[in-house]
C-alpha cells in the first residue's frame, strides 16, 4: 500500500518539498497546533511565544509589509501595523513621549499636568523584543511605547471628555532579557475592531521623541475568551456586543491570518490578567507600520 508524505499525521500539501515549503495554511495549522501542545504542558507564555516566533509562514497578517525571517535565526519579524489615528507620538497631533515622566511602568493614571485614572480590569502587560539582527538575542536598551483605549473605548489626548488626559500610554526600557512590564487595565471592544494594544519599538530612550526612530510599530491582539470573561465585568457593556460584531479573521488589522503572530498569551482571572508576547524586530528592515490601516480608521472617533 502506497503511504503519502505526512508531518505531524497530517498529508504533505507539496509532497515533493521539504515540510518548510508547505504554504501559509499548512504553516499556521502548525503553529496552532504547537501552541495548544505547550499550553498543554504547562509551559508558560514565555514558552508559547517563542514557539510563535519559530513558525514562519510567509507573510504576515494585516501588515502593511511581508512579514521576514532572519537566516539562522528562524524568528518571525513582528508585523508592521498601523499605528492608528491616536498614537500620541507626534505623528498625528500630540507627542507625549516628549513629555518627563513618560517612562513609567504603571499606565493607570495621567501624568504631568493632568490627574484622572482609567478604571477597569486589572492587566500586567509584558513584551519580550527579541533583535534578529544580532542573532535573534534579547534587545537589551529598546524603548518601548504602549497605549491603548480606555474601558469606554476612547483614547487620552484624543477622544472627547479625556483630551486633557494623558493616561494608558507609557514607556519602559527593555532589561538585559528584553523584557518590559507595564501595569494598566484591560482595554475595551469597540466597534469595527478585535480588542487591542498598541506598541511602538525604538532603538533607545534617547529617540523616543520623534515617531521617525521606531523600528517596528505593531499590536497584540486579545484572545476572545478572555475578553469575553473580562466584559462580562461591570463597566464594559458596550463591548459585549461590539466584541459579537467583530472576529480575528474579519479585523482590519488582525484578519489576513488571524493575528497568529500577534495574539498574546493570557493568564489570570477577573482579579487580573497578564498579558504576554515575544516581538523579534529587525533593524536592517524598513519599518511600514504608523499609518490608519485600509477600510477602517485604526480607533474610534474622537467624539466618543
């Protein structure tokens, strides 16, 4: 009886090639099927994004370029994505990382002048930046920007009623690991969008201050029942149903793979999450990312 090639139980889409040349489904089916085996085991979110960066599908999904890999290295470069109309790095209005006090690990609360805090869930937000042109080795140094909307789904500096606020944006220096931790809360759903949060890679604390110097500009996209648990907390009804209008594969951003290089690995319960994702950047690569995305604005309007 003649046996087709097959990998993992499953039959070879190119029987000719190697199993690294099976196409884009073939690869994500991989992927998926690696992440679930490590959560499995227990191996932790360190563990399972690192395991996201070894695939390497091809291209990546809702970037605004082809997702690359290093030789040697086998990592992923995170995908370049918009940076949304509310970025708050000068690229479209205000800048607060020419603001002191910017770098700071808990987001909770304005800064400066201003003095509000953003309710909502608690979450520990963690990325590891990995630097694939020194051999995939942890960036140690990079400067990292995040923001993201508050419970009501509306951004500081922009939307109406929280313009004078400066909150859930902040910075943080990768340690000698490549680590960053940030302690915010969890953003909401709001409509035409898959629950988000920013981040923008520079390669130092002395080039935060202009937009220009990011290296890479990407999102971590939410996994769905998370998010479900999360808004089934008081003060996040209005993403119950903005969350049932939207998936990762009909995002705007996350949808051309379902964000498989993107979705962050969550532990925790209504008492706090964390949030965690490995981003390999590449320095020898043109950053595309910073601008709205096709069909959608990236954010909600201002007046919300």
């Amino acid at each position: 009886m003649r046996h087709e090639p097959a990998y993992e139980g499953r039959p070879l889409v190119r029987p000719g090639e190697e199993v690294v040349d099976q196409g884009l489904g073939f690869d994500i089916t991989t992927l998926m099927s690696r992440r679930r085996m490590l959560r499995a085991l227990g191996l932790g979110a360190a563990a399972a994004g690192l395991a996201a960066c070894a695939s390497n599908p091809g291209t990546s999904s809702g970037s605004t370029s082809a997702t690359t890999t290093a030789s040697g290295t086998g990592l992923v470069e995170i995908p370049d994505e918009t940076a949304g109309p509310y970025p708050g790095d000068g690229s479209n209005g205000p800048n607060v990382l020419a603001e002191s006090g910017i770098v700071r690990s808990d987001i909770r609360s304005s800064f400066g002048g201003a003095s509000g805090t953003a309710d909502g869930v608690p979450l520990t937000i963690r990325l590891t930046i990995l630097d694939i042109a020194n051999g995939g080795s942890a960036f140690a140094g990079a400067a990292v920007y995040v923001w993201h909307c508050n419970r009501e789904g509306g951004y500081s500096m922009y939307s109406s009623a929280i313009e004078d606020q400066n909150y859930l944006r902040g910075v943080q220096i990768a340690d000698s690991s490549g680590r960053v931790s940030f302690i915010s809360i969890f953003p909401a759903c709001y409509s035409g969008r898959w629950p988000h949060i920013h981040f923008e890679v520079y390669p130092d604390q002395a080039g935060i201050t202009d937009a220009s110097n990011a290296i890479a500009t990407s999102q971590i996209a939410l996994p769905q029942d998370v998010c479900e648990a999360v808004y089934a907390q008081p003060g996040y009804e209005p993403s119950v149903g903005n969350l049932a209008q939207v998936s990762l594969t009909t995002d705007n951003v996350f949808g051309d793979d379902g964000g498989v290089h993107e979705l962050g690995a969550v532990t925790g319960d209504a008492s706090g999450y964390t949030v965690s994702l490995t981003a390999p950047v590449d320095t020898t690569t043109t950053p595309t990312g910073g601008s709205a995305p096709a069909g959608g604005p990236g954010g909600p309007p201002p007046s919300r």
